[in-house]
C-alpha cells in the first residue's frame, strides 16, 4: 500500500509529495441514477492530476463534489488529512480551493483586472463602512490585494488588457483571465474544467504553458478535467480514468494509455 505522507517520483522525473485530498468510495445519485459510483482516489501535493473520461462518465460531478458544489449520499471526502464536512462553496473556497469553469464565468461588463480583483475577496476582511469609505484597513488591504493581483496579470501575460472589458476579449484569452481569477485566491488546489475547450492549437499551446509555470513556479497542486488526450498526456502527473460513473484506470500517463480497459472504452488507440 502506498504511503500517503512519503514523496513519489513521476515519470519524467519530478517529484510530489504526500496526499493532499482523498476521494474515499464516493457516491453520488441524481434520483435513481448513479452518476459516480464508489469512486476513490487521491490527489497529491505539487502534482498536476487528471481527471478524464467519454461524456457522461461523470467528470464534472466528481470537480463538483471535490469543490463542495455536491455533497454525495455514500464517501466521505478527506482534506490534509481531516475528514470534511459537508461545506458550502463558499466555504470550500475559504479553505484554499479554487475552480475555473467550463463554461466561462466571469462579469462580461467589468474590465479585466477588476474581475481578476475578485478572486481576491476570501483575503478582505474589512468591514462595509471600511469599504465604502477607504478607510483603514480598506485602504490597507486595496494596496495589498492590487499588487498581488498586478503579479497575476504579469505572470499570465495579459498586462495590456487589464483594463479592457472582458465582453470585448476573444475566447483565449477570456479563459485565460478565468485561470487569473483563480489564481488571485492562492489557492493550496486549483482545480480546472476544461481549460482547453474551444481553443486553437496556439491557444491550447499558451494555456499549457501556464498550467506548467503555475504548477512549477507556484507550486500549485493541480486538478483538471480535459478531453484533449495530447495535452492531458503531456501536462500530468498521474490520471484517473471514469466510465459511466465507474473508475476504470488510475495512474501515469503510460500507465494510463497501456490499458487495454480505458483503450477499448475511451482512447481506442493507444497514444504516441
């Protein structure tokens, strides 16, 4: 049985640390259907995780549950090593866990750098007359949370839009704006849904890029959702394989692409 504080070494290399979340049996219904069942796996410190699968096999509803979004009848879901309760989003968020979207989520008629602000508001403690005033801690905090997020923006490479309205954005770059929202929150787990669909080849190559440097420069544990099996292969560490709410594979890419259950349910070939 693997050790769950020990390090691991990845295939190319590198290495992570001990378990960050785990996954124990997870359960998950919608009525009479099953939409995860009996699902466990872990996601560990400093490594960047996929999560893949055929539509329906059930992706978003285990990054649902993993961001507190779903709270499933059967499992139990463990955080640094403590069992967590049923929490609100919010909450869960409060706890150093950040998502982007599959569909892009961000306020169409602010500019850029005020919605990449936003991500910022789990590190306001100000109060409303603070607020509305600029006084205090307010002022205090409006200094500070800027200047991280001004870093944000530089590292993503999108300094010459932050004040642009992000209605007027191409779809690159407004998912790369999502990713810097989620960034502000420094979160301890990033988790990403699809951070590549509905891109071209050069943009799927920039939003790699990204994942890798937030991953290695940040040192961000990473959890993502992607049906791009190049890119889920070239980006992870390890992956978990779902089929109609089932999990039919777990672990290296390799490992992963060899097996003869997920080629005949999902891959159909094996990967190069």
């Amino acid at each position: 049985m693997l050790d769950q504080s020990a390090e691991i070494l990845t295939q190319d290399g590198r290495t992570i640390g001990g378990v960050v979340m785990e996954m124990k049996h997870i359960t998950l219904r919608f009525g009479g259907v099953e939409a995860i069942k009996n699902i466990s796996f872990d996601i560990r410190e400093g490594e960047i995780r996929a999560i893949i699968g055929p539509n329906g096999a059930g992706k978003s509803s285990m990054l649902n549950v993993i961001s507190g979004f779903y709270v499933p009848q059967e499992g139990e879901v463990w955080f640094h090593g403590k069992k967590r309760k049923p929490l609100r989003p919010y909450e869960v968020a409060r706890q150093g866990i950040a998502r982007t979207f599959q569909n892009i989520a961000l306020f169409e008629g602010m500019s850029v750098l005020d919605n990449v602000m936003t991500g910022r508001l789990n590190h306001m403690s100000a109060n409303l007359f603070q607020q509305a005033f600029w006084k205090g801690r307010a002022e205090a905090e409006e200094v500070e949370n800027r200047e991280k997020v001004e870093e944000i923006i530089d590292f993503l490479e999108i300094q010459a839009i932050r004040k642009t309205p992000v209605a007027r954005l191409p779809y690159g770059l407004k998912k790369r704006v999502e990713l810097a929202r989620a960034l502000a929150a420094e979160p301890k787990l990033l988790l990403l849904d699809e951070p590549m669909a509905g891109m071209n080849v050069e943009e799927k190559e920039d939003m790699s890029r990204f994942i890798l440097d937030v991953n290695d420069e940040f040192g961000t544990t990473i959890a993502l959702i992607e049906h791009d099996m190049g890119v889920v292969m070239d980006l992870s560490d390890r992956v978990v394989v779902m089929d109609y709410g089932k999990k039919i594979g777990d672990g290296t890419p390799d490992e992963v692409r060899s097996n003869q259950e997920v080629i005949d349910a999902y891959l159909g070939v094996a990967h190069d």
